[in-house]
C-alpha cells in the first residue's frame, strides 16, 4: 500500500480542513493519534541533522570546526563516565553556534530542555558565560563574569563541563569518536515523555 503523499506512515490520514478554527475533534484525535509516533520516529534523526550539517563546514581560526568541537566534547564526557544526558547535551551544547552565535547556549537548551534535567537546562543556557573564565586576554571577555552565578545549584556543573568537556575540546589530533556512536543516546532522550512546556 503506497504511503499517502507526505504521509509518514501509511495507514495515517490527512486532516482536510485548511484553518485551525475549521479543525473537529475528530480532527485533533486524528493528529495526536500520529504525533507521538512521528516525534519518537523523526524528531531525534532531525536533530542530529541539525548537527551534521556542519560536518564540512570551515573554521575561522579553530583547528577543527564545530561539528568536530560538538562529537570531541560529547566523547570526553563519555570517556569520563559522565551519564548519557550529559554526553548528548555535551553533543548538541554548540550546535547553534554559527546559526545564532550571540544566543547559542539557549539555543541547544531549548532542544532539549524537554527532555533533560534542570542540571543540563542551565549548563546548556550559561556555558557560553562561563567560557570567559577561560577566555583570557580575549577583548571584551569577562573571566569573573561567572561568579555572579557562584552557590548557584548547577554553578559547579556548568563550570566543571566547560573546563573538562569544552573549552578543550579544539585538538585536531584527539580520538573523536564517529557520530554513530551518539545516536542510540539521542534516540532513548528523546524517546523520553516530554515536560510540557507552559508560557508564563
């Protein structure tokens, strides 16, 4: 039986109508019977295609780019026995690094912040801060630019993962491993049942 057109699945339908307020609930009972499968399907192979995508990309200065960057932090999280949410934050930590550079830490907490911990949310949206730390002599660098953050709970957790798993991990010659590696991990986080998000 042919998949119908654009259709995942082929025993799914189409909901017609084109306008939400057109939409039955026989039309919403209708998507949320296919969206649970499509998500756990689809959406953790789209986000590893959000990351390779820089996989050829060049650098503008760094030894190794930020695809490289992304699977070296992701192995020496692995190679230091951190748990598997740790290793998949340290893989998508930077993947919007060129996209939107001056946002990039929430921009990787958004993607996963529905599947991960309150630890890695936080790592994820303040690593670029405490970057600095490491950053010395760089013009516009704040090296204390963290400690506003000190007794804060994940302050030793975002500040451990930038100096064991980030900022040295730009050594062209450091054993990275491949990314098939990472994808089982990313499939089981996001096979978690997502927290909800809900607008303040």
């Amino acid at each position: 039986m042919p998949v119908p057109a654009n259709l995942l699945k082929p025993d799914w339908a189409h909901v017609e109508k084109t306008g939400l307020d057109d939409f039955t609930a026989a039309d919403w009972a209708v998507l949320e019977r296919q969206r649970h499968p499509y998500l756990a399907e689809v959406q953790a192979e789209h986000a590893l295609r959000l990351l390779t995508v820089m996989r050829d990309d060049p650098t503008f200065g760094y030894r190794v780019n930020t695809y490289t960057h992304c699977l070296q932090s992701a192995t020496l999280a692995m190679q230091a026995g951190e748990d598997e949410e740790a290793v998949v934050a340290a893989l998508f930590h930077d993947i919007g690094f060129t996209a939107c550079p001056a946002t990039h830490g929430a921009f990787a907490a958004a993607l996963l912040e529905a599947y991960v911990g309150e630890a890695n949310t936080w790592m994820l949206r303040h690593h670029a801060l405490f970057q600095q730390h490491h950053e010395h002599g760089r013009p516009g660098a704040d090296p204390a630019a963290r400690e506003r953050w000190r007794g804060h709970p994940w302050f030793s957790w975002t500040a451990r993962f930038v100096a064991r798993y980030d900022q040295i991990a730009i050594d062209p010659d450091f054993a990275t491993a491949d990314i098939t590696v990472f994808r089982p991990m990313v499939h089981r986080i996001f096979a978690r049942t997502p927290r909800v998000y809900r607008p303040v």
